[in-house]
C-alpha cells in the first residue's frame, strides 16, 4: 500500500494518488477555512473561501457532535450484525439494514398498541422495556427465518451469490413491509417530557442520553456474550475456521443462527432507539442507516466488534459535522443536503486509504490467503 | 428433473406410474400412512405464505383482472397456487423416496390433497379471525373485503369449508402432476400456459389485431370486460393441446438440427433466425397502438441497460449496484446538451451531435467511479458501487450544483431526438422511439456479442472465473476490469439520453437505487452473461410487471412487482443461479464444483480398478463430504 502510493506504477495508480492527495487537500482546505473563519469570520482566507461563511457557534457545534455520536451509536449497534455475519460467514448480509426496520416497525406497532390501552402514559419505563423484547424477538426471528431460508441453501458457493440473495431479501423485506403495512410514514406515539428536555450542563437531549447508554449497554452485553460465555468462544472459533470448529465438537448451524440471532437483537434494538429519537418509520427506514452501518462496520475494520461502535460513532459524527465542518466553509450551498453524500464518501475514502479499517478486520480462513 | 428416482436400494425401475411394488422389496404403504409431520410442517409454510398472500392485498387488487370471464381471476388464481406448489413439492419428495405403491399414484395424491388442505385451512383460519378480530390497524388490508372474497360473499362458515375442500383438491391436483405420464403432463403445461399467456397477453393481442383489422374473432376469444370469453378458452385449450401433441419434439428438433450444422450453414442459418426476428420486431409496431408502442419502447430502454449491465456483471463479473449513475449521467449529460432550459450552459446541440458528448461524459464518469473501486474485492465494490450511485443522485439533487442541474426541479422541455432531419424522436410518438431503441439495441447486442467473443472478452471471463490465475496469465486485470466498467457505462449512456428525449424531461427522482436492483433482477432472472437471456429476461419482467415507474402488461401488479422482484431474486439464486436461458460458461462455472465432483468421482472409479478398492472408497467419501 505504502508503497504503491509513494511509487505508481500503473496509469490507475496515478489516478488513484492524484485522487487521494486531492481529497486531502480538499479535507485540509476546508478544515482550514472553517479554523479561519471560527477566528474571525471577515479574514481574507475565510472570505477568498466562502464570502457568506459565518461560521459556527460553540452551542451548534456542540448540538451537531452529540447528535452525531446518538445516531452513530445506533450505526454502531447495526454495524455489530454486519461484522458478526462477515466474521463468520465471509458475506456482507445486505438485508441486515431491512431487520432493523422490522425491529423499528415492531416498536412502532407495540407502543401504538400500548399507547391505545393507555399504558404508554401511566407507565412509560415498563412499556420501554416490553416493546424492546418484543422487538429483539421479532428482529431476531426475522433474522434468524432469513438465514434458513435464503443463506444456509447457499452456504461455501461463490462469495458474490449469497450477496445477490441478500439484496433479493432486503428489497422482499421492505416491500413486504410496503403491502402488509402501507406506504405511509407511520408515527410512533408522544414520548413524555423529560426525554425532550435538555439535561446536565451540555444541554442535551433526554431521548439522545438514552440512545446512547443503552447502546453501550447492550455493547457491553454483546462484548460479555461473546469474549465471555461458552457460545461466544464457540461463535469466535467458528469464524476463526468453520471446519476446524466443527471437528472440536461445535455444531456450527447452530453457532451461526446464534450470530444471526444476536445481530438482529441488536439491529431490534437500535430500530426502537431510532422510534425513540425520530419517532417516525418508513418502508425505507432501514436502507440508508443500513449501509452506513455497514461502512461503519468497515471502517472500524470488518469482524471486529469494538471497531463496529467506533466505526458507527465516527460515521454518525462524520455525517453530522463534516458538512459544516469542511464542505460549508469551502461555499457548498445546502450542505445539509449532501450528509449521505458524505457518509459514503467516507466509506470510500477509507478503502481507498485503508482497507483494512481503522482496528485491522478479522477474516473468515478463506479470506486471508 | 422430476421423474428421476435417486435410492438407495439398487437398480429403479423406470419412473412413472409403471413404478410399481414389484422390483422392491419393503411392504407397500397404504396411502393414508402418510409422513405427517413433513405434511404439517410443509402446510403450514404455505399456509403462512398464502395468508401472507392475502393480506399483502393481491386476491383483492387482481381480482379485477380476468382470466376466464365470471370463472376465474387472477385474485383466485393468486389464492390457489401455493396449495398446488406445496402439494406437487410433496409429490416429488414422495416420488423421490421410491415408496412402494398398493395402486399407482394415490400415495403422492392423497399427500398432495392433505398438505393442499392444511394450506387452504390458513385461508379459513385467516377468514375466521378477520370475521372476529380487528387488525386494521397495522396491518392495512385487513378488511371486510377481504373476508367477503374469501367467502365468495356467503358468509365465514362457507369460507371455512370450501378453502378446505378447495386446498385440498388443487393439492391433490398437485401431487397428481407428479404421477401423470409425460404426455398427458406436457399437454397440460402447455393448455395452462396458453391460457394464462393469452390472458396476460389480452392488451397486447386485441391492439395488434385492432390494427391489423381483425376485431372479429378478438371479440370472439376476449370478454368485453376483460379476460378469455368460455368458448374462446375451449378453443385455445384444444388447439394448443392439439399443437403440443403435434409438435412435441419438433422445436427441440430443429434447435439441434441447427446446432449440428457447421461453417457457412450455421451462420446461414442464424442469419435467418437473426433476420426473421428484426423483420418482425420492425413490422409489429406498425400495427400496434401507442401504449403497445410504449410498453414496447419501455422494454427496449431495460433491455439496454440491461446489456450494459451484462457486460459488467455477466462478462467481466463486476457486481455493479450503482449502475444506475451511468443511466442518470447519461440522461443529465444529453438534457443539458441538448435542452434549452437546462440552467447553466445551453448549447442546444442536435441530439445525435450530443450524443457524442454524452457518451465522453459517462466514459469518463465511468473511468473516475471505476479507477478508485476497481481493486476492491467484489463485495466491497458493490456496496461502494452502491454508495456513488445515491452520491451522483445527491448531487444531482442538491442545492449546490442546482445552478447545473437545477435541483429537484429537475431538467424540463427537453427536445425530441432529431435524426439527420429525416425524422423527429420524442414521446408523444413511441413509436419512433421504440425504432430508436431497437436501432440502439442491435448496436448493443452486436458490441457485447463481438466482445464476448474477442480477446477482451475472453479476458473478462478470465477475471471473472479467477482473477490470480488471470493475472499469472498475463491479463492486466485492473485494466481489462475497467474497461468493461467504462463500456457498459457507455452502454447505459445510451439508454440515459434515450430516456430523456423520450419523456422530456429528468428528475433526480427517476434514478433511485432502485433502479439499479431491478437491471440487476432482470439480468440475473434472464441469465448473467446469455445475451438472449438478458434481452428474454427484460421482455419478460419489464414487458409484463413492468419497470420500476413504468407499468407492464399486468398493471394490477404495479403495486406488487417490487415484492415479486424481490422474492424472484432469492428463489433464482437459491434454485437457477445461472438464469432463464443460461450462458454455457456461466452454468459451468456456477456448477464447477458438480463437475468437477463428477469429473474426479470418473476418475476414481477408473483408478479403484488398479488401486485398492477400500482405500480409495474412503478418501472419495472424505473428499465429497469436505466440498
């Protein structure tokens, strides 16, 4: 990699290093302009920038960073089903994303429910608690029902053939969810009021410090799970090495409906922590957060449980801040527009910068000649 | 597939109803002793299916659409086919377990008949709970409409009944077609396809002959409302079982009598093929009214994409799921070129003129999305592939570049294609489009058909079966890799600048992700590689469900095609990966490891003549068991 950076060798290269290096100046640029015009909006470099810059107030910035690191945790909690799925099985599972809306979908029609017998009012933590299980089992089993039916037929064919399916059932998912449910933005119902006021000095959100404390959580549940119980050590050696798991007596279906099974809790948590924080659920709730979660997944470096949440953290806190942060100060108009636009962006950078992500990936045998 | 019997207990006797009791040695089960377990288990997938069926509203949308006038609709039909599929589906298992009969058939009929019923019980369980619960809520469909076609209007106990009765007659006919011999069993395919083909076909078939003056026996077979008049379905069930008795054999005849010939002859000979096909692609539209015109215009424009796509997925096997960037650049490039509204510049070319810039603009998009993916591996490409698709939709949209591309406004008052001033292309006349398409369609076809068959071509199959082994032969894979990215990128160009003089104006709406899945379903569902399977493919999936904003042929399914795609993609890949009409390669290299299984079980037979016969039984039982 260093190597060929320093020293192209093909046409391509060149093309890639110019597009590397331009990318960094862009980054530098940008960053340099937004320092420019946080001390003094009116100075030559931040006019010759952006003429109508003003820059950002601490309060702003501070608004834009948390509600970053909310969404990004919510990322983080999708991504760990990415990463587990790719550690074990070697394949990105596409319709990951298409879980987390069902476990969204679920809360959304669980705390209507509970809101129509007046529950949702007169006991709020309680009804929390029950739509979140109803939820993780409904993820789960979805989860779970896809893995049997359209990924274990499929299993040590060509790594491209089960992608394909898992694009078949994300777009079966969401347009189930279309004909059972309707087209129409649904709602979740009124969350009371101490998780819309500001808390603590920083001022922040109620619904955005439960997003994130449960995330972490239900991370550190995964991490015990996974690092500390028998079935965790057998979901690591089976991706260590499927076969060599199962002649140590690992019966290896089931290890992997277990991954399935725990990503898609995940997954059915985050979507009620989405309900919570946007209170609003679409068919097409799961495609976007779905592929960012997987860029996070990636970024953190694919297999790797902790690079998951940091990847998610930096995605949501990139998405959120990097277009005031860079694109703004360079006078893109309407940058709030273009956050997913930089969300993949940053999927695409990091590939091109490092592939392996920030922690390194852990890859199934098969992968790492 | 079906008729043959893998057993375990020696020599089979040939399949069919002559299988009888004779060459085996385990007493005949009477046929009631049924595995029920497997008949649960199997019954209730499908009940779960078909009540999902029904609530996901197709009985109700498609009972609007006749089949067989005041017999059968296609809401029925809907309700009725996965007792049959689950019942032939027990038929076949029973088939291939070889059990011995008291009477030919009744074994694999009666278990047809009892998973059939525990299918048509969830359609009364379903009519009992809607008739006593309120749903409406989350799910939309639930509804006394619903309930009432469910019970043909008299009430639930009726519903209860005859869903039972009715499950378990269409699954008896199920397991039924497992035993039927050969014969009798193409006659009824045959029979059903027609029908079901004239039905789906109505619009098609009563435009053509409108045009071509034959309003006559159009009346004759097609109901007034819709759907086969009963006289018209008699008649097309007998003549096309006639044909099928006739003709059995006779196409397959001719197929190999045409592989067999070589040299001159065999050029010759496709040449015809070729010939006969352009000359009726040609003369059909001028019969044909305008939404025939359209429809066919709308399917030209997928078939393009779709050989463009081909080429990147197919040939060189680069999943590409942001195909669509090229389709929206394309449409971008020539609106602006060509539009005088467009907001920044307006030269105003003349849309052949623009074309050549068009196809500049997306070679280069291609070279700059595809430079940096290019090394990725196949599954990183895509979702990155994936991740620029929605970024030139983005941008496209955003406030930023609006100045360019004006926004979400979009691209208005985009003038029709003139060509040599001989004649003027735009939509209020699809029929010149639909020329226009298939001028641009040949040119496709002969490009990829030329190129399968070059040395890039056989570069890109390289890559695509083993990138190392490629590279050690000498292929630059990095450049062989993009230069299929760029080529279908141009190809898809085509189809882009195409689309907007055709509709007259782009929005970024019209390039949605989306987009890309269903070029993807239509070449995976045609056959990854096959041109005919491609071109086939989109006939079939855009001709009839229709596109992802343009209605097929059945537009009572507008609602339900992304569902079907959907549901389509998976069942391809887990049953026929290699697509409706397959490419040789891509077969072979999809079941490579089959072959080769069977290559290397040859071979060990061979060697177990000289060498010892246990061992090598048992490294052959390792080897089998490991792969």
């Amino acid at each position: 990699m260093r190597a060929r950076l320093l020293r192209p060798r093909t046409r391509v290269d060149w093309f890639l290093t110019v597009i590397r290096v331009a990318v960094l100046i862009v980054l530098a640029v940008g960053f340099a302009a937004f320092i420019a015009q946080e001390i003094n909006p009116d100075n030559p470099f931040a006019q010759w920038a952006n003429p109508d810059a003003t820059g950002l107030t601490g309060a702003q910035f501070r608004g834009l960073v948390v509600s970053g690191i909310a969404q990004g945790s919510m990322y983080g909690l999708i991504a760990l089903g990415y990463s587990m799925v790719y550690g074990v099985l070697g394949f990105i599972n596409f319709a990951h994303g298409e879980v987390f809306m069902v476990g969204a979908m679920t809360g959304m029609i669980t705390s209507n429910k509970l809101a129509d017998a007046g529950l949702w009012e007169s006991n709020f933590i309680g009804s929390l608690v029950f739509i979140v299980v109803v939820s993780i089992i409904v993820s789960s089993l979805t989860a779970v029902i896809m893995e049997r039916v359209a990924y274990r037929p499929l299993r040590g064919s060509p790594r491209l053939i089960p992608l394909i399916t898992s694009i078949g059932v994300s777009f079966f998912l969401q347009n189930a969810s279309v004909v059972l449910l309707g087209p129409a933005s649904k709602s979740y119902p009124d969350v009371p009021d101490w998780l819309k006021a500001k808390h603590t000095f920083l001022q922040i959100e109620g619904a955005k410090i439960l997003v994130v404390v449960v995330a972490a959580l239900s991370m550190a549940a995964l991490w015990y799970y996974v690092d500390r119980t028998k079935t965790g050590k057998a979901m690591r050696a089976v991706a260590e090495d499927a076969e060599i798991a199962a002649l140590m007596g690992i019966d290896v279906n089931r290890t992997i409906v277990k991954v399935f099974a725990v990503g898609g809790a995940m997954a059915g948590m985050a979507g009620i922590l989405w309900g919570i924080l946007f209170r609003s659920v679409i068919h097409t709730t799961g495609f976007l957060p779905g592929i960012k979660a997987f860029s996070a997944a990636v970024v953190g470096g694919i297999g790797h449980l902790g690079g998951a949440m940091a990847g998610g953290l930096s995605i949501g806190v990139a998405e959120s801040v990097g277009p005031l942060l860079i694109l703004e100060p360079l006078g893109v108009s309407g940058v709030s527009q273009l956050r997913d636009a930089v969300a993949f962006s940053m999927l695409i950078i990091v590939l091109l910068v490092k592939p392996a992500g920030l922690f390194g990936e852990r890859l199934p045998a098969e992968d790492r000649t | 597939m079906n008729l043959t019997v893998p057993s375990e207990t020696g020599p089979q006797p040939p399949p069919g109803p002559a299988a009888s009791t004779a060459s085996n040695d385990s007493p005949p089960r009477p046929p009631f002793a049924q595995d029920w377990g497997r008949i649960a288990r199997m019954g209730a997938v499908g009940a779960v299916g078909q009540i999902f069926i029904s609530l996901s509203n197709m009985p109700v949308k498609l009972d609007g659409r006749a089949i067989i006038e005041g017999i059968l609709s296609l809401g029925y039909l809907s309700l009725v086919v996965l007792p049959f599929a689950v019942g032939s589906r027990v038929g076949y298992q029973v088939r291939r377990e070889g059990v011995p009969f008291h009477r030919p058939g009744t074994y694999e009929v009666v278990g047809g008949a009892a998973c059939g019923a525990v299918v048509g019980g969830g359609l009364s369980l379903l009519a009992i709970l809607i008739a006593n619960f309120d749903l409406r809520e989350p799910l939309v469909n639930w509804s006394p409409i619903l309930a009432d076609l469910l019970a043909f209007n008299r009430g639930t106990a009726f519903a209860v009944v005859i869903w039972l009765a009715v499950g378990a007659v269409i699954g008896a006919l199920g397991g039924l077609l497992r035993v039927v011999p050969p014969l009798a069993k193409r006659i009824l395919w045959t029979v059903v396809l027609t029908l079901f083909g004239a039905a789906v076909l109505e619009s098609l078939t009563t435009d053509l002959a409108e045009g071509m003056g034959l309003e006559g026996p159009v009346e004759w077979f097609y109901a007034p409302r819709g759907g086969l008049t009963v006289t018209g379905a008699i008649a097309l069930a007998i003549g096309s079982a006639v044909l099928a008795v006739v003709g059995r054999g006779r196409v397959k005849g001719a197929k190999a009598h045409i592989d067999s010939l070589e040299g001159p002859a065999r050029t010759r000979a496709h040449l015809g093929l070729i010939l006969a096909t352009g000359a009726v692609l040609v003369i059909l539209p001028m019969f044909a009214g305008k939404l025939t015109n359209e429809l066919l215009a709308n399917v030209g424009l997928f078939v393009l994409l779709a050989l463009g796509l081909n080429v990147v997925v197919g040939l060189a096997g680069i999943l590409d799921l942001g195909y669509v960037a090229f389709f929206a650049v394309g449409s971008y490039s020539a609106a602006v070129l060509t539009a005088a509204a467009s907001p920044r510049i307006n030269p105003e070319l003349p849309w052949f003129v623009a074309l050549i810039g068009v196809v500049i603009l997306t070679g280069l998009v291609g070279l700059f999305i595809g430079a940096p993916v290019i090394r990725m591996r196949g599954d990183y490409l895509a979702i990155v592939t994936l991740g620029f698709g929605e970024i030139i939709r983005l941008l496209f949209l955003s406030d930023w570049l609006s100045g360019w591309f004006g926004g979400s406004q979009g691209i208005t008052n985009i003038p029709g294609a003139e060509i040599f001033g001989l004649a003027e292309v735009s939509g209020t006349d699809p029929r010149s489009v639909f020329y226009l398409v298939l001028a641009f369609c040949a040119i496709a076809i002969y490009v990829s058909w030329r190129l399968e068959r070059s040395r890039i071509g056989r570069a890109w199959m390289a890559v695509r079966e083993d990138e190392t082994v490629a590279e050690a032969m000498g292929i630059n894979t990095v450049n062989v890799k993009l230069l299929a990215f760029v080529v279908g990128a141009v190809l898809g160009s085509f189809s882009g600048a195409i689309f907007s003089a055709k509709v007259g104006s782009v929005f970024p709406a019209s390039f949605l992700i989306l987009v890309s899945i269903v070029i993807l379903v239509v070449v995976i569902f045609g056959g990854m590689g096959s041109i005919v399977g491609v071109i086939a493919g989109s006939a079939v999936l855009i001709g009839v469900l229709g596109g992802p904003k343009q209605p097929g042929l059945l537009a009572e399914f507008s609602e339900f095609k992304l569902l079907i795609y959907g549901a389509l993609l998976v069942w391809m890949m887990l049953a026929r990966p290699e697509g409706l009409i397959p490419s040789v390669r891509r077969t072979r290299e999809l079941h490579q490891e089959e072959m080769a299984q069977d290559a290397w079980l040859r071979g060990q037979t061979d060697e177990d003549e000289t060498a010892d016969d246990n061992n090598g039984a048992a490294a052959g039982r390792t080897a089998v068991g490991e792969s």
